[in-house]
C-alpha cells in the first residue's frame, strides 16, 4: 500500500526532525531519513511483490501438495491468475485460487494431481486490493 502520499508524510516528519536537533545527529537523521524515502518509492512502484513462495525460486523439494505464495500487498483472489507448467513445458491442472483465511496477502493454489520429477515454471499475474496489477515467474524442482 506504500505510495507517494507515505513519501511526502516521510518528508514532512524529516523537515520537522532536522528543525529540532543538534549538527551532527541532524546529518545521520537527514541520511536515514532519505533511505526510508527512497525505500518506499521502491515499494510503491513495484506493487504485489512476491516475498516468499513454497516451494522458493529455485529450490529442490518433493512433490508439493499446492503452491503458497506470499505477497508484499493485499490480493483480489478472484482476479488474480496462477500457471504452473511442467515438465516439457506441459501444463499443470491446478485447483482454483484461494486466499489463505488467515492472510489476504497469501495465496494458495492446489495441485490436482501429484507433481512428476522434472522442472516447473509458476507464472503469476497479481490484483491487489489498491487496483493494481503485477506480473512474474519462478521456477522450482520436483525430485
Ligand atoms: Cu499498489
């Protein structure tokens, strides 16, 4: 949910700090201050990252049960899509996508059938509850 309004309340909370303290604490404030900005641009113009996934981007595990993903915003379930593909680039049936109850930033996606041996590639196009939308892919390693 970060956007420009949290920027320009980070902007005035500094100029309120910088009016206040001493030369030198004043310098390493303005510093971290300006990281923290700088920080939640970042956030702002990338919306609905990806922070974790099971199984992760490039990790080696045995056939899952379902994807779980965790997002950096809240998603709309019914408009947000997941593709898995597997090996020799065949797609995998997967059941629908669900929230998980205790976090809309979660998003769960069964298999439908157990996953063979092989490399699979997840392709996920996310809405989030702010109206935007974000695309990506990972990969993972069925033993
Ligand atoms: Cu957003």
């Amino acid at each position: 949910m970060a956007n420009i309004t949290d920027v320009f309340s980070s902007l005035k909370v500094l100029a309120k700090i910088e009016s206040k303290e001493e030369p030198t604490m004043r310098h390493a404030i303005v510093v971290a201050a300006a990281i923290a900005v700088f920080a939640l641009a970042g956030q702002a113009a990338a919306h609905a990252r990806l922070i974790l996934g099971s199984p992760k981007a490039g990790e080696t595990v045995a056939a899952p049960k379902a994807l779980k993903l965790q997002y950096s915003e809240s998603i709309v379930a019914g408009e947000s899509v997941v593709s898995v593909s597997g090996p020799n680039d065949a797609s995998v049936v997967t059941g629908p996508l669900t929230l998980d109850p205790k976090s809309k930033r979660i998003v769960l996606v069964p298999f439908k059938s157990k996953a063979a041996p092989g490399a699979y590639t997840v392709k996920w196009h996310m809405k989030t509850e702010d109206g935007h939308e974000t695309d990506g892919t990972f990969g993972f390693i069925v033993k």
